[in-house]
C-alpha cells in the first residue's frame, strides 16, 4: 500500500462519521491552523444543478487571464485528489498524503468528518500555492457546509431543486433558505434560479444580511444563436460564444460564470473579452455530458436528481441519436427515484439497472418496481448488459448518479479510480 493510499484509507475511515453540518467545529480546526482561508480572494458557488459547471467556466477564464486559480470541487469522479487543483491540475498524490498526515497527527484538532478535513486541507494548499483567486463549490446546502467559514469577494447561486430533502428541506423554499446562507453582508451574490418561489426566499435573506443580488434574466442573461451564445451582464454584451461544456443548459451556467466574472472586473480583476472567450471554450467538466467513442458510444453524465435527470433527457431529445438508446441507471437511495426515472420514458428505447459499490446506492431492484427495466448484477455486468442491448450501432448512457458515473467511466476507458466515498 502507498503512502498515498494509506492516508486515503484513514481519511474514508472517517466515512462512519456521516456528513456532520455546522460551522463551529470547522472554525475552530480553521483558528487552530492559523486560517488558512484568510487573505484570498474567493468565489463561493452554491445551488442544486450546474454548480461544478459554473465553478469550472469561472476557473477556466480566471486562469486563461493569466491568474493563478484554486479551485475546491465535489465529490471527486476517479480521484481523492480532483477535489483540490492549482491552475487546472490536481494536487499530486505526495502531497495531499503529506497534508493528511500532518492534519491527522494534529491532537489539537476536533473530531472532524471526512469533507472537513478536505476543505481544510484546500484551504492550506491554497494558502501556500498563493492562488490569486480560488473558487469555492459547496459541498452540500450551503448555510452549515464546511466551505461557509469563508467571506468571498463573490457569491453565487445557480438553480436549486429537491435535493437531500431529509437535510435541507422538503419544499423548495427550505431548500433555498439553506442555499441563502452563504449570502454575506455586503457581498454581491450573482443567482441564476428562475423559480420566483427561489428568489423570493433568496430575497427575503439578502435584505437581512444585506447582500446585493443579480438576477438571471434581469441583471443578466445568455441565448442561443445558431450554436453559439450571446450574452448580456448589464450594459456588457458578448456574441458568438464557444463553450467546452455540452449542453444548451449550460447557457444559464455561461451567464452566471459571467456575472461573476464582471463583478471580479469590478473589484479590479483584469480580465479581457479574449480571456473570456478562451476560458468558455476550453473549459471541460469530465463525466457531465461526456462522450466516449465506440461500438457502441457512451454519454456519461452526473445527472443525480430529477431535475438533471430531465435536463439530460431534454439533451437526447436535441440529439436525436439514429440508432438504440440504452440508459444505465443506478442512484443513493435518497433521491426522486420515480421522478429520475420519467424524465427518460420517451428518449431511451431500453433501460438497465444497477448499483455502484456505494453504502447508499439503492437496490436496483426497486427501480424494476417504477419502470421495466433488466437488473444487473453489479456495474460491470449493466455495462455488459447495456452494450449488448445498444449494438455497436448504438449509445449507450449512464446516469443517476456520479458514483455510477465514476465507476463505469472507470471501467470503460480504464481510467485510474480511487475508492469513491457516498457524502
């Protein structure tokens, strides 16, 4: 066993932990440390869908204008270290097991979980890399997520759905209540949900804490034009706009990594109509609408609620794809299973069902009781089952759930994958 792979293994230890939500004991770890998070500059991204898009198009023209980028995305898709990039690369084994140790041999730290312990271990890596600006995705909700002890230059909410509804909420104002709580006093928040119930809630929590709000489609907003995008952030526009990310739904993304982008300008970042360009185009996101070649073809995509799950079907229904489409399905056992599931009646000709070796993977069995569908053994026997019903003529995708994502994906192009972690 590495180095590496040994303080992996003590860290996803940590798992038995469960996601443990509050800001005390994070502060407290961040105090201890000497606050790492201190004196950088930060763009904080929350929302349900589109958050690791958005995180990534910022990232990706911030570091194309000549700036040195931190960026904190999860989970992870193949690697622990994905989670923690300078300038676009992960972090190298050595030295996320080097930080891990030094963290874990730490006595006077609290008892911290698993997430903690990352974004603790990002921040010092920022810290010490000098990143000009490092942008933030939460982890999960946004009021009590570990990410939250910072005060960015830069908030953003892109959309929220029902997710996680046993710990943010059953209703869609619940939810966005806890996503408001990285709104900071004077801290402009750049928010790209369309549901007016959203921005009510987001709304009535800004003018508490006293947070400028930018509105999609009000103070900005983005449209198709024969496959490019224009834009609009104010009085700035932009035309023909190349994006490296897939999808028609990543418009709203482009817009939101915009806005925030302008309000960066605003603060004295120089970032050129160039950089913007360049950063959109070559800005890629792997295991969201990625495609891999083959007999058959597969599309892999961490749609993982019902609300992604229709944004990928909206996405076949664009494509229409000529030959059979086959869709590999597997989710955490707290999801929208029926509603996941028709979102994709009419665009799949057949579906298989499975589960990736996660503790809260639901059992494909009850899938079979929402839909018809054929039952796999494992990942690598719907892999199997999935190609034989597409053909070679045909698409085979995969979605529910990035833990599924990261193991087919793994599988498939025999990519180096680390044990995945189900928080």
């Amino acid at each position: 066993m590495t180095r590496y792979q040994e303080a992996l293994s003590w860290l996803y230890g940590l798992e038995s932990r469960g996601i443990k939500l509050g800001l005390d004991r994070m502060a407290k770890a961040a105090k201890i440390r000497g606050n790492p998070e201190r004196g950088l500059c930060h763009v904080h991204v929350a929302g349900s869908n589109g958050k690791g898009s958005v995180t990534t198009m910022i990232e990706a023209v911030l570091r194309a204008a000549g700036y040195r980028t931190g960026q904190f995305t999860s989970p992870h898709l193949q690697r622990f270290v994905e989670r923690v990039r300078i300038d676009g690369r992960p972090i190298r084994e050595r030295e996320a097991a080097e930080r891990l140790e030094d963290l874990r041999a730490d006595s006077r730290l609290p008892t911290l979980s698993f997430f903690e312990y990352t974004a603790l271990l990002a921040f010092e890596v920022f810290r010490d890399a000098e990143c000009d600006v490092v942008v933030l995705e939460v982890g999960l909700g946004g009021r009590l997520d570990a990410t939250n002890i910072v005060t960015p230059a830069v908030s953003v909410i892109t959309n929220v759905s029902l997710e996680h509804q046993r710990i943010l909420g059953d209703t869609l104002s619940k939810i966005a209540r806890e996503k408001a709580g990285v709104l900071k006093a004077g801290v402009p928040c750049v928010v790209g949900a369309r549901n007016s119930t959203v921005r009510r809630t987001l709304g009535r929590r800004a003018n508490a804490v006293g947070a400028p709000l930018r509105y999609i489609g009000r103070d900005f907003d983005a449209h198709w034009d024969d496959g490019t995008l224009s834009a609009r952030v104010g009085d700035r526009h932009w035309s023909r706009l190349q994006l490296g990310l897939r999808g028609r739904y990543q418009g709203d993304n482009a817009a939101c990594a915009l806005a925030a982008i302008e309000e960066l300008s605003d603060r004295g970042f120089e970032i050129s109509e160039a950089s913007v360009r360049r950063g959109l185009r070559r800005a890629k996101w792997p295991g969201r609408l990625e495609w891999h070649p083959g007999r058959p073809a597969f599309l892999f995509d961490a749609a993982h609620n019902a609300a992604g799950c229709r944004t990928l079907a909206r996405y076949l229904e664009e494509l229409v794809f000529p030959g059979r489409v086959v869709l590999l399905f597997g989710a955490m056992k707290d999801k929208d299973h029926r509603g996941m599931l028709r979102a994709f009646d009419d665009e799949v000709n057949r579906v298989v069902f499975t589960a990736p070796t996660v503790r809260r993977a639901e059992s494909p069995d009850r899938f079979s009781q929402i839909t018809k569908g054929t039952v796999a053994r494992s990942v690598r026997d719907g892999l199997a089952r999935a190609t034989r019903a597409a053909g070679p003529d045909g698409l085979v995708v995969v979605a529910g759930s990035i833990f599924l994502v990261a193991e087919a994906r793994g599988l498939v192009k025999g990519a180096r994958t680390d044990p995945p972690i189900a928080m």
